[in-house]
C-alpha cells in the first residue's frame, strides 16, 4: 500500500524547507453523510518530522483540521542526502510513516 504521505525536503544553506501533504478524512465528528447520520471523528491526533533521530516538528491535532492537510515549515540544519522521517497516528490507532531524502 501507497503512503498516505507526499513530503519534499530542499536544503538551501544552513535552513532545510518542508512542504508535505496527507491523504487523511480529518473527520471532526460533527458532520453528517448524504443519509443524514453523522459521520465518526477520524482525525491525525499526533504528526511528527524528524531528523537524525530528532523531532523538528511535532503538531497535536484535533477535529479542527481540514481534510488532507497540507504543512509547510522549516527548521535549521539538515544536509542534501539525509533522510527525514514523517510519521502520524490518528484517533483510531492507525499510523504511516515515510522517509523522504533531503534535496
């Protein structure tokens, strides 16, 4: 199975860039279906980028967070060639986990 993640790393100088999008619902628990039922909360509870073993991100989500989010930040350090790893888990338990080479 695909990963639900996409992520890019590009190195300029001493900064490293990163953009990532997640295939997830992110369903809050407050909408409902064509039926009329409400659909149940499924929503990434924890997302975390790490590099060299380290957490450069770490985000705590909720329901309030649209459906396949996107994330763009940055962080210090970070070498062309080096792995970044991302990973989630959401309320279901349910996890995947990437590894993007930095650019």
């Amino acid at each position: 199975m695909a990963s639900s993640i996409r992520v890019r790393a590009t190195s300029n100088g001493d900064t490293t860039e990163v953009q990532a999008l997640i295939q997830h619902p992110m369903d809050s628990g407050f909408v409902k279906d064509a039926k009329g039922e409400i659909i149940p909360p499924h929503f990434i509870q924890v997302l975390t980028f790490e590099y060299d073993g380290k957490p450069v991100f770490v985000a705590d989500w909720g329901g309030g967070v649209s459906k396949d989010p996107y994330v763009k930040f940055a962080f210090k350090g970070g070498k062309k060639g080096d792995d970044l790893t991302v990973s989630w888990i959401d309320n279901k338990g349910a996890t995947d986990t990437t590894t993007a080479k930095i650019q």
